[in-house]
C-alpha cells in the first residue's frame, strides 16, 4: 500500500448494527470521539494507506449513517434486515468491482486501529497468497468473543462464535479471539459467500464461516496475531467509548507536544484529529480544538476555550472561557476573557475583544477593540474603531437582519445602540448612552439621549 | 433485610467525633462528596437496605450535624462529652427501642461501604447468633487501627486499639484490623455497656473491649473479615476525602455510561448521588450535577456545566459555561453558552437564553428568544416574544421587587431597560435603546429614546 | 546548610542551554511549570537550603532569561558561544569568589530536585573532603544519559557521554548515570578546569572530563547514588514538562490537602508555589492559583477560577468562572459566577459583584452590590451602594481615562452610563436608563432618558 493507490484492493466496513449495548437511539459507528464519528477514524487510517475504494455497509438508520459521511467519497450499501456479518458481505459483494484482487473487511466501531495493523494484516495475505487472512489477538478472558480454534500445528481450523460454544468448554477457554478484521482473496470470497448458511444457534450468516470453509476446501488460512491488542477491539459501551477517546487524546496530544506544543495539562486538553498548531502554541486546560481548526505559532490558548473550524494566526491570545466557531483570528488578535465568536467573526491583524463579547458574521479591522458587554453582529467596522462598553448592534427588527457600518477611526461611546442598517462615518463619535437610528457624517459627533435633569426623590417603597 | 422494614434493628452512627486530622472547624461527617455530605451517602446504604431506625450519634457541633441532617428521618442522641466509642454508644443505647433484637454499630465517616457489606456483616451475626460481630479487613499496615487478636483455632480474643499496643510489637505486626462496624445482640450489648471501664493508656472507653468480655463470658464473638478494604475504612484527611470523591465519581459514571449516557470525560464529569439521567443524553467534560436534579433523553450538556436541584426535559441543550440552580428546562429548550439561570426559572418547550443572560424568578413561556446579555428577573414573557440584546428588567427599585409582564408575541428592541411593574403588551414593538416605564398597549409601538442630534467634535483631551 | 547562610558556596546553575527537543523558540529555563519558570523552583530550592550565592550560566536568548529572573538576587554569566557544560563552568568560574570552598553546579532544568537531595549531595561532599562529589541515579535504561564508570571496588572512574560511548557497548550497558548535579572543591575546580578539552566526538568542553581528573591525579572522587531519580532528571521535551507539571501539582496539593484544605479533585486544580491558602477553605476543580496569591480561611472557589497575584480575606466566595488579576478582596466578599476583576479592583468587607461584571481599577467599600452585567473601571463607590444591572462606567473619552465616584448608599438604576469625571453624591438615586453627564447632588434624584411615547406600528420588513 504505502500511501499509493491501489486499484484492486476494496475495503469493506460493517457499519449496519445498531450497537445494543451503547443503549442508544443513534447508530453505533456515529458516537463521536473528540467530535468526529468514531467510524471517520478508519476511514481516515484507510486513506492514509491508499485504499480509496471504501465500501460502507449500512443497516440501522442508514440514512443517518450514510448523511453523516456523506462527501468523504465513500461508497455505501444497506443492508436490510442486517443477518449476521456473512449476510453483509454477500450484500456488500455485490458493489465490490470485477477487477478487484483483495477484499478487506472491518468494523466501523473500531477507531483506534493503527495503519501498521492494517498494513501488516494485508502484507501477510499478499505474501502467503491466502484465500483468507484473520487478524487475532489475545485476551486473559475471550469473553464474547469468535474463538480462533488452531490444530495441532498452528493451523487455524474455525472461527467458532462464543454464543455457539456453550457446549464445547475447550472452545471457550481459547484465549486467542477474532478482532473482526479480514483479507479476503476476491475470487474466493466471491465463490464461497454462496455456501454461507446460517447458524442454527443464532440464525446468523457468520462471516467467520469462510474460514473453516477455506480450510475444508484446502485454500490458505492465515491468522495474524496483533500485540496491539487495546486498539483492535470493537466499541460496544459507553464506558468503552470513553476508554477510546482517552486513548485518542492522548495519541493526538503526545504528537502535539512533541511538535513543540505545550500541553499544561493534556490529561484535560481534547484535540480532535483534523487540527494542526503552531510550535510554541501553550494551550491550558480544559480546552477543547474541533474540527478543520488550525492554530499559528505562538498562541496562548485557554484555558476553558472552545474552538472549532476556526483558523487563529500566530500570536494569537484567546483567553480564558472563549467559544469559537467558524471565525478567522489573525495575527496579534486577542479575546476573551469570555469572548463568544459566532460564525463568520473575522478578526484581523491585532483587533481585540474583551469580556461578555459577542461577535457574529462581522469583520473587525486591524487594531479594532470592542472590550465589554457588547453585541457586534452583522458589522463591518473599521480600522482603530473603540468600540465603548456596553454597545450593541440593533441587528434585527423582527423579521430581517440589517448590516451595521462603522467606518475607520471612528468612537463608539459606552451604551449605545446602533439601530440598523446604519453606518457611522470614518472618525466620527458617538456620545454614551445614545441610540443611533440614522447615519453619523464622517467626523462629526452624534449624540441621541435625554437631557439630564435633577429632581427631589419621592418616598419609594 | 432485603429491603424489608425490620424493626428490630436499630443502626447506630457514630458521627460525634471532630475529625482532628481534617483540619477542620466543620465536623467530619459534614464534609461532602459531590454535593452531599459524606454521612448521607451511609444513611442512604441503610435506608436502601430496610433499616429505619437510624440513630446517629452527635457531639462536636451537635447542632450543625443535626441540622444537615434534618428531614431524613433519622433520630439523634448527643454524647457530650466524647469519651470514646464505647461511651457514644453507651449514650446512643438509652434511645434505643426495648423489643430491637440487633444494633448496628456503623461509622459517619465511611461513605463508601457497600450495602452489600452491611447485609454479609448483619447476615453472619444472624446465622451464628453471636452476640457481637465484627467487621474486619487486611492491610499490608495496619497502622493507627485497631488489631484484630485471634487465638490458635482463628477466634477472636480482642480488638486492641494500636495505642494501646505499643509495648505489645506482636499486637503491632498483626495486619487484620478493625473497621468500626459491628453487629451486637442488644440484650448482651445493653448488658456490657454497663461493664466497660476507661483505657488507663487514653483514658477512652471503648467499644472494642466488648469483644474480650463477650469472650470472657464465653459469648459467641464472629469476626467477618471482608475483602472490599478500599471502601471500608473512614476518611480521616482531606487527601482521603479526596481520594473518596474519586472512587464515588467513577461509581456513579459508570452507572450511568452503563445505562446510556455519553461522558466525553468521566474523569472530569462530577454527578451527584441523587441526580437521573436520561439516555443518549451527551455530558461535556468539566460538568456539575448536583442535589436532585433529574435530565432527561438525548440532551447536550457542557462543557463547563453546573446543575444543581433542576428538572431539564428531553432534548434540552445546555452549552457550555452555564450555571442552572432549582430551575425548570422544558423540552427542547436550550441557554448557554453563558447563561445564568437563578432559582425559579421556567423555561418552558423551545425556549432559548443565549450568552451573558441571567433569569431569575422568571417564565419564558415556549418560544422566546433571549439571546444576548440580558436580565430577566420577576418576569413573566409570553410565548414566542424576542428579547432583544441588552435588555434588563429593572426589578428593583432600593427596596422592594416589582413584576414585569410581556405578553404574547411582543418585541423587545436591543438595549431597553424595562422598569417593573410594567406591562408590555401583546405584539407590542419597543424600540430599541428605550427605557419603558410606563404600560404599552398590545399591538403599539412604544420609543423612549432621545432624539439624534449631529454636532461638531470639540476638541477632546 | 541547614538554612543558614554560608558565604563559602557558591550555587552555578547551567541555563545557557536552548533545549532543542522543545522544539522552542523560547529558552528551555523558562517554560513554566504552574505559572512559574522552571529555573525558578531550582532557585528557591537552593535559596531555602540557605545558599544565596547563585550564579546562573546564560547562553542562548540570555536576555531573555536575565530579564525573567532580574529581582532575585541572582548573579549571571554569559557563555556566549555555548561548548559544552565544562566551558560553562569556565566561563562561571571567574565570577566565583575567591574565598569560596565549594562550587556546586545544577542544571537549570530540574526544577524537581528536593532539598533534601542537594543536601545531601553536599553532606557527602563534606564528609569525604572530595575534589568531586557527582549525584548519580539508576535507570533501567541509561538513554542518553552520561554513564558512570566505576572500578571494581565501586569507586568512580570516570563519567562517559552516551554519545561517546559508541563503540564501547559495555559502557552503554551501565544503567548508572550522571544527574549533571555536583559539588567540587573550589581550589581542585579552578585549577582543574584549565585542563580540560574538547571531545574528538562532539568538540564540547565536558564538566564530567573533572572526574577522570581527579581519579588520575588522585584526589577525592564520590558518588552519591539517590533514589529519587524522577525528580532528578532534567526536561527535555513538553511531554517532560507536562508530565514535570503534574508531580508539582500533586505534589503541592497534597501539601495544602494535609493542611486542612479541601482540593475537590486535586487533578484539576492547579495552585502555583508561591500561593498560601486558609484551612476549611474549599477548591472547586478546574481552578487555577498563581502567583503571589493568598487565599483567607473558609473561603469558597471555583469551579473554573483563576485567580493571580491578589489577596482574598477569610470567608470569600468566588464563585464559577471568575477570573481575578491583581486585586483584593476583603473577608466576606463575594464574585461570580463569571466576574472579572481586573488589576487593582479592591472590594471590601461583604462587597459584591455578580455575572458579567468586570471590574478595573475600582474601588468597592463595604457592602457594595454590583450583580449584573457592569462595567466599572475607574471607580470609587462608596458603602452600601447598589449598582444596578447594566451599568457601564464610561471612563474613556478616546484619549484619557477618568474616575467616576459614587458616594455612600446612592442607587444606580439599571442600564445607566456614568460618563466620567463625575459624582454621584451621597444617597443620591439615578433612575433605569440614565445617561449621567453631570454630577448628581447627594440626596436628589436624577433622570437622563428619554419621554415613552406610544405609537402605531408601521408595517416592517
């Protein structure tokens, strides 16, 4: 494989169970990790080996499933009703392309399988010249796990289901189980779907039957035991779930620190597996990357920090408490603490916004500084524009939204609304406390509030 | 037991003592564990398992103990002064009813212990008809507990406080100690009471000294040495105090990851003992939910999150950073990120509080928006109103609190000030930047905002 | 040592290093460990045994390190350009006192080291009258590490760098290895550093070249083999400094845990070392302590606190998400949740400030209420005031900044401006909505807002 393309090769990844044990009304395979589908993960690893033919079989609410991957360039087969793991594979069989040498096939809950395991999966089939390749591991306890049954040479006889085992003890005591994951020669695979019949305990078409097949009809079987056991175990619980993510975390944060990122606190620190930062970046903890999110060099970060598809410059600062969303920070810009940046907030070169800040859809020009209690949304505002403490933008009457414009040098003071569509010219002021409802002329001051009068107090109360 | 009433038990809680090593002017029992005192967590392992007649025994701030606990239905005897364990229960023994076959001896400051412990201990004493059973461990260190002494044949001769041992080193060498619950025959224990003399070493009375005189008596004395040591001794540090919040946290989260509920982070996720849970329900790391609070299905709470004794209905989103405390969340309604609802607020089917809102005392009735820096407080805000950014109800007047009411279907411009009592009525239009002192009728439009006025700037500076 | 001074030692710590594997910009010194540069820890550590002779080898950025250390009492020296630690030495050597005994040399990245650690290496020294005394570790895999080569009679032949010892396998098998912390006889170091040369291997002057010396010239050459070997290695990556982070803050914790601190999960609370902390005061997680911070006694804080540089009386409540600069705040007082007080706010006894409030600058007298979405900056208001919600101090004209005082028991309606300079006197009362220009006379009322007028709704949109 080594990252080249590879025609022949189709990997198929079972994705139509409903996952009993996660107790949940939504498919398995979408459960996120660190904000992504934990079935992206294999697509991702899948990828990065070459393997771009991907063949994902649907079942349990397929269309969520199929919604939710929909422009990774993955093809997709349902399987409907889902008849045990043989019976998705005859369906999936059915799109795999005539000139295709080698199937592979492997399970959409398992996110954290490495390349390497993969790959040596697939260099051992191509080497025996197997009509079927099984990666195994060990376990102290099988559990309910497919028991890999060798002869006396070492040679793997069957596949056998725990749930079918229950009279055969010798069976169950095998520590050596089936993680799932399979090189199939093409042509075998194709011929001997046909024989699959299901079994009688379960009513299930097992896809591990091709292995005692394979050996009845003297084909090469091959096992491959992986040591990298904790990564090749499906996903079944929550608790699971959560056990992978921390493996996950740590992973990605260990690649972090070692480009040169400073983690204060990894064990708290979830950064999904799309984002890329800056050497010299410190990010503090609690803090939370998604996404297509990409950081410069040189940022502080957090803690307490939300960001996701967002692209921060070098020398940014976010301070404590921010939420980002699809914005753009550019170099020297700053928030927070406590800044919420709503999607399409575009930052540049060192504008700045304080605490209990709200931006959305709005571009600030360099040197911009909007520090308190304010509500930008909608806006264009100008170079070096002070933004006072307590301005808000009148964006919406009720049925429409309207742009605010306030031109470069311009002075906003504190408690003022800007009622839109409205624009305030380039190095005009506006007084505290007024409500701006018509256009201010470039340099000149508008002011838009009572007169100050001073009265006896009446009895309250 | 099995849950079933039985009145001839009583338990006795020993929760007299100051607890020296915390370092605390709070009494020990009171210190708490996910938002609960850590005496509560061994009330409910009773109560859970029938018993009813609880008696806790009180002392160092006897009153502050009481009062935590009041409303539990639990029965108080205070011991003043503390001469020792044997003295508490000599006090405690007076309360206790005539016809009660078994007393329970358990300790205030072992939160841990599992029901199942409690029934094995109670279940032996009963089998055995002892007339006193104790619960025992083994520790690589027995350090400062009592050491459980055992003849040839494994019976126990007597429990000697490590103090009292120090010129006994075969005494110090013994691993099984004593965890401080016990099982007695009232009969013998009422009798034997009256036979304990204080220790000459520390001049306390012990409890324990009735293990040698059952023996003496050549009364049955049963000694059940259980395995689950980690969660049978008490806090006596703030470290461990710690340590027990860790292993609680982690109890509860898998409980509820096991029946459905996505916890990114368990490790940071803090759920109280009383608080349900619905499933598909996602919770962000960094997230508090305490006292009796119940979440329903598929909901997204945090990160960041603090709940305390609030109802939240299906589908609610709480985003990051919110503080919820005794509110309402109906169906589909979503606050944060940022948002502060105080006590009494009522959000009712799709209602919706955004970043650097505060409600208090207040129904939003299905529907409205307040999505920006807003307070909310005595307000009663009728289906689908808008609230527009920066709007405060002013309730307060230096002295009493006043009601704001806006009807159905009103719009709220950005930055007005609502001076309660008012009324804004139904469909009414205020407009932005207003202070509203007086009613608007339904369907009018109410300014009150002074006029824009362009000037020259004055030289400034 | 014993914590007195002693002019005869004088403390060289190794700092000119850049610490390629951080992959850093920044000089490896002064990455921080809880807010702290990790040379700094070293320093106090040495400083607490009592040496106050320091003098600290820069190199790489010394600008940098110099400025970040300026105001400890440190002496430094240039090595400019930097060849190894044996030219550091000669470097530093020329600015050691001639009456100094014994020079100790320490690398500026093992900010773990315990005193007892460097005193003992010291003690050793002494004792023995050697001309080196070197502090060595067991590893179970020497890695980079310089190994140490002792005879078979356990004596110290000589100390070989890893890189080296390429083609001496026996020597890269010894598990033994150099810490890079020694102490040498003043006389044999300046002496014996005219020997030194390059190595044909890497060109670097090596300290460890000292030791073989001294074997040959048959001085005093010991080992002292220290056990603690995690705190004795220096930090050469961000997953080292990560990892160096946690074992300070357990470390810490547990120090503030045994005095009488409840830390409610120490794994997320993060308290620098120079912070101080009253008992039965209570650390909620995600909470961040720096700088010069003292904590009273009873206090609450957290969850999400961070807290620098400032002071907080007994009994203060800070609640969720504040964060604190360089302010006090007198016993009682109270913050949060999501308060922000910026550098030099001072709120006195029971003073309090609420959500969204930010505070810069101001003070607060006794009893000041200010719980809702405010700005004050600037500003001096007196006792029992009550500040309403969305107050915004406008201390800013564009140019400069001005103060706003408001004197005992006045009231602030909600959502007023109080353009600066001004005074709101005594017991005055400014009504919801105000616009403030003018000085308000104590005991009058003042109103600056415009009339309500009511009108048709014109059809929007």
């Amino acid at each position: 494989m080594t990252k080249k393309r590879d025609r022949r090769i189709t990997a198929i990844i079972l994705a139509a169970g409903q996952g009993t044990r996660m107790k949940s009304s939504h498919p398995k395979v979408l459960h996120t990790i660190l904000g992504r589908p934990m079935i992206a993960y294999l697509v991702d690893t899948l990828k990065n080996l070459g393997i771009d033919d991907i063949l994902v079989v649907v079942g349990y609410q397929a269309e969520k499933v199929m919604a939710a991957l929909r422009g990774d360039g993955l093809r997709f087969v349902v399987q409907e009703p889902q008849l045990g793991t043989g019976h998705a594979v005859q369906v999936a069989m059915t799109a795999v392309p005539v000139d295709v040498e080698t199937v592979m096939v492997l399970c959409g809950d398992v996110p954290l399988i490495a390349g390497d395991s993969v790959e040596c999966l697939y260099r051992l089939h191509q080497e025996k010249g197997a009509a079927v390749t099984v990666q195994t591991v060990e376990l102290v306890d099988g559990a309910h796990y497919g028991r890999v049954v060798r002869d006396e040479q070492g040679r793997v006889l069957e596949v056998v289901q725990a749930k079918d085992a229950k009279d055969r003890p010798e069976v169950l005591a095998i520590k050596e189980i089936n993680t799932g994951a399979y090189c199939f020669a093409a042509a075998f695979l194709r011929a001997a779907l046909r024989e699959l019949t299901p079994s009688p305990v379960t009513q299930e078409i097992y896809l591990t039957d091709l292995i005692s097949l394979a050996r009845r009809q003297g084909q090469g079987v091959e096992a491959l035991r992986d040591a990298d056991w904790p990564n090749l175990l499906g996903i079944n619980s929550r608790a699971e779930l959560a056990a992978a993510t921390q493996i996950l975390k740590r992973r990605l944060n260990a690649q972090h620190m070692a480009a040169g990122v400073t983690l204060v606190d990894p064990e708290t620190t979830y950064i999904g597996p799309l984002v890329t930062i800056g050497r010299d970046t410190v990010i503090y903890p609690n803090t939370y990357l998604e996404g297509h999110t990409s950081v410069g060099e040189g940022c502080l970060i957090g803690p307490n920090v939300w960001i996701s598809d967002s692209v921060l410059g070098d020398q940014v600062v976010v301070k404590m408490g921010c939420v980002i969303t699809e914005s753009r920070l550019a170099e020297g810009a700053q928030a927070g603490p406590y800044s919420h940046l709503r999607p399409l907030s575009d930052l540049r070169e060192g504008a700045k916004v304080g605490n209990f800040v709200e931006v959305k859809k709005s571009t600030l020009h360099p040197g911009v500084k909007a520090n308190h209690l304010t509500y930008l949304g909608d806006a264009v505002i100008g170079p070096g524009v002070n933004v006072g403490a307590g301005t808000i933008t009148c964006n919406y009457d009720g049925v429409k939204k309207y742009q605010t414009t306030i031109e470069a040098g311009a002075f906003i003071g504190s408690n003022t609304a800007l009622v839109a569509p409205v624009t305030v010219g380039e190095k005009a002021y506006v007084g505290a406390g007024s409500t701006i409802t018509e256009d201010v002329p470039p340099g000149k001051l508008a002011i838009a509030r009572g007169r100050q009068v001073i009265k006896e107090i009446k009895k309250r109360g």
